[in-house]
C-alpha cells in the first residue's frame, strides 16, 4: 500500500531552501520547515534521525524543484520515491537546504520542544511530532477514563497491547514514550519502575 | 428728443441694464431649475422603473451588472454613491448655483448609505463582497505579504461562496475594491501584464517598486540584471527596490538558482492558485 506525503506550498516555492534575510519572512519559513519536518517524521513513524540522513532525505533536498504536483510514495519494500509531473519547459532547480539552515531548524525544534539530541557532538536526534508533556496527558487521561489508576504496566503493554489499539499513543516509539513518562512522573502521576523483564509504569 | 451721449447718466443707465441682466440671469436659472426638477423627477421615475424590473437581473447576471454600470456611468449615475451627481462640467462651470441646488436636492432627498444602493439593492452586493475581498487578503497576507494577483483572488472568493452562490466576475472584484479604496483601507490595485495586483495592506509602492512587480509577473521572480537590462536602471536603483520588496514581505531571496539571486514573488507564484489555506495559515491570519 503506497501513503502518498502532500508537501506545502512552500517545497515547490525555491526561496524556501535559501535562509531569508528578513526576520519576519524568516520566521515564517522556519515556522513552515518545523511544521514540515514534524508531519513527514510523524506520517513516515520516523521518531530519530542523525544529521547526515536529513541531510540526504528529500525532506530537505528537493531534488527536482518543478512548478507542478509532487508527490512522496512509500513503497511496499519501505523505499521512498518521489514522483512528479514533468513541467514543461521549465527551468528545473535543485532546492537544497544548506546543513548550517537544517542546524538553525532543528534548533527551532529543539526549543519547541519537538527535538531532543541523542549525543553531545549533536549528530544525531528524537524527533517527537507531540510534546512529551502532551504525550504524557493523553496516555494519562487514558488510564483515568478506562479507571486503571494505580495499576502497573509494562512499557510494551502501553503501546503494543489490544487495550490501546485505539490510542493515539498506540506504537508510539519507546524513546518518546519514556520522556512521556518522565513528564508524568514529574508531576507526581506517575512512576517508571522495574519489571521483570524490562521497565514499566504505575500510575496515581 | 435727442440720443444720450456718454456720461455719468449714460453709466447709470449701463448699470441699471447689467443690474436687469443679472435678475433676469437669476430667473432663467430658476426657470431652468424648475424644469430641471420636473425632469429629474420624470428620470428618476423610470430609473426606479428600470431598476425593479430587473433588480433580479442585476443581482443575478455578472455580465448584466456590467452594462448596467456603463449605463449608469454614462448618464453620470454612480448607482453605490451617497450622492448622485450628473457628470456634466459645463452645467457647473456655468451655473454653480443650480449646480450645487441640484446636489442639494439629492442629498436631502436621499440621506444615508445611498438612495441608489438601497433601491437597487446593488450595493449590498458589492458591499458583501468588499467583506469577502477583505477576508480573503487577511487569511492570505502571511504568505504573500498582502498582494495577489486578481486571478488568485478570483478563485479563493467563488470558493469561498460555494456552488449556489452568485456568480462574481473579475469586473466585479475590482469594483468592489475601488469601494475600498476609495474608503481609504489601504487596498490598491496595481496593473501588471495584462491583469492587476491587488494590495490590501498599505505597504510603501512607488513607481519604481510597481514597474519592478510587472517586470515580475512574467516569470514570478526578477534579478537585477533583468531589471538593469529592460528599465536600464543602474545598479543601485535596482537593489534598493529589491530590498524593498524583501523588507516589505513581498519577496523571497534565492540564492540557489544558476547565475545570480532570484527575488521570488509568492503572489505572482502560479502554484499557489491551487493550494489551500492551511490550517496554521488560518491560525497566524487571526490577530
């Protein structure tokens, strides 16, 4: 089954992959690159990346700029192509955004709180399309409405089990979901412990 | 009895003949003020006439409303004024009495948002519309800096009206715009390539800004040397407009493209037509 990634406006626009010199229109770039990079990670369930892969992945590198419809399509064997209609006589650019101005967006992230960096030399990267702390109040307002407070859960359970398949929470990505936790834990809801065979949750 | 030769009676009796003249100058143009009047009355019947028969006509027919216009723009009727007035100058060079009389009779007659709009119910038409023109440039403005070319506009207003709505033409949108501006909101209308831009927020556009947007239009963007080759401009003068335009929010930088730096013009960008308004778009539209 192929998933097919509408890009914004702006993918097709070529100043977009050049940093604007005006602080209010570079506002509103960085704004729609963040938007972008959060629904292409949260549509293709890609929760980390390193530096060198975003570099490399047509999320920034959009190898044919055309003035028509292109489209991402996620094939059975998990590779990604991108399909577009030819544009006729066009003038065909490549829109590539230099890794200084990828830094400079996965900055924004970071400070949005969509972003953490795995290691300190900053190569590689969580991206959270949601916030741990609204993470955190989902999965909450879970256990509180199904009345499993104070019950023990693995981590698997919480996102694997049959209870959540219906949970916007479900398959969420172990990383993300522990600093979902976390958050939780800071304000005395929750608390991640030891279980048999791993970690897992109680919750107040 | 001998003639009257020149002197002091001869004046006085000049005098008294001018002093005749005049009066009777005032009573021609009550005589004509009368008629005028009587005439008025008979045109303004047969205009109300006119205008009930085919009010639905006019509502419903973009193309009918047209010629309805130019009718009216030839007899000096401005069907969406307060105030109609006939646009004739002899009749006020001449006789800047009757002339403001006639006004006069109008306005009192008339008072309010327009005897003519109210009658013909053609006002709230352009009115409404003003309002959707508005609304459209507000929820747009974040990305093309408040200008668009009438073509977009067109499209995003019928969208917005939905499929059993009246039909609106581009004739219509730019009337509706020189309503507003002429009611001073900051609306323009910049004539590009054979269509127009339109502006709604009052960013500063001199000539040399409006002349660099129509070399634009042909292919969205514009470099200097573009703009030294086709205005022969100096350098200079072509940079300082060009940072206009990226300080104003009309224009993107591209230092990507082959040769030299592209300003990118979101507003003339074609593939825009299609696009939606996204979500986050709608939310920073909102203050």
């Amino acid at each position: 089954m192929a998933m097919s990634f509408e890009w914004p406006w702006q993918y097709r626009f070529p100043p977009f992959f050049t940093l604007q010199p005006n602080v209010d229109t570079r506002q509103k770039q960085l704004a729609a690159w963040c938007s972008l990079v959060l629904s292409f990670c949260r549509l293709h369930k890609q929760s980390s990346m390193t530096v060198m892969e975003a570099q490399e992945s047509p999320l920034f590198n959009n190898v044919k700029l055309q003035r028509s419809k292109g489209h991402l399509f996620l094939l059975p064997d998990s590779s990604l192509k991108y399909l577009w209609r030819k544009a006729e006589g066009r003038q065909q650019t490549e829109g590539k955004l230099p890794v200084e101005s990828i830094q400079i967006v996965l900055e924004e992230l970071r400070k949005k709180g969509n972003l953490e960096w795995l290691d300190k030399s900053k190569s590689s990267f969580l991206i959270m399309w949601r916030r741990p702390e609204e993470w955190g109040k989902l999965i909450y307002q879970w256990v509180s409405r199904s009345g499993q407070n104070n019950s023990v859960f693995t981590l698997y359970e919480l996102t694997n089990g049959e209870d959540t398949e219906d949970e916007e929470f479900h398959g969420l990505d172990e990383a993300t979901l522990l600093r979902a936790l976390q958050a939780l834990q800071q304000e005395h809801k929750a608390e991640i412990i030891t279980v048999s065979d791993g970690r897992g949750v109680k919750f107040f | 009895m001998h003639r009257r030769g020149v002197g002091a009676g001869a004046i006085a009796k000049k005098k008294l003949a001018e002093a005749k003249y005049k009066e009777r100058g005032t009573v021609l143009a009550e005589d004509q003020l009368a008629q005028m009047s009587k005439q008025l009355d008979m045109f303004k019947t047969n205009l109300e006439e006119f205008a009930s028969k085919h009010k639905q006509e006019i509502r419903k027919n973009p193309e009918f409303r047209v010629q309805f216009q130019d009718m009216c723009a030839t007899i000096g009727v401005d069907p969406l004024a307060c105030v109609s007035h006939c646009a004739r100058p002899e009749m006020t060079f001449r006789l800047p009495a009757l002339w403001s009389r006639l006004t006069l009779f109008f306005s009192r007659s008339y008072p309010g948002k327009g005897f003519w709009s109210e009658m013909l119910g053609v006002g709230d038409f352009y009115y409404e519309l003003g309002v959707q023109i508005i609304e459209v440039c507000l929820a747009l403005k974040h990305r093309n800096g408040g200008l668009i070319t009438l073509e977009e506009l067109h499209q995003q207003v019928l969208k917005g009206r939905g499929k059993f709505a009246q039909d609106v033409s581009q004739d219509d949108l730019i009337r509706a715009i020189k309503k507003l501006k002429a009611l001073g909101t900051g609306f323009g209308i910049i004539p590009v390539g054979g269509t127009y831009l339109i502006q709604s927020v009052p960013a500063e556009l001199n000539m040399d800004h409006t002349v660099v947007l129509q070399l634009a239009e042909k292919n969205g963007y514009v470099t200097v040397s573009e703009i030294k080759a086709s205005l022969k401009w100096e350098t200079e003068r072509a940079r300082q407009v060009l940072e206009h335009l990226l300080k104003e929010g009309l224009a993107w930088l591209d230092l990507q493209a082959p040769g030299e730096a592209h300003y990118w013009l979101p507003a003339l960008f074609t593939d825009l037509y299609s696009q939606e308004i996204t979500a986050e778009e709608a939310r920073e539209a909102l203050p």
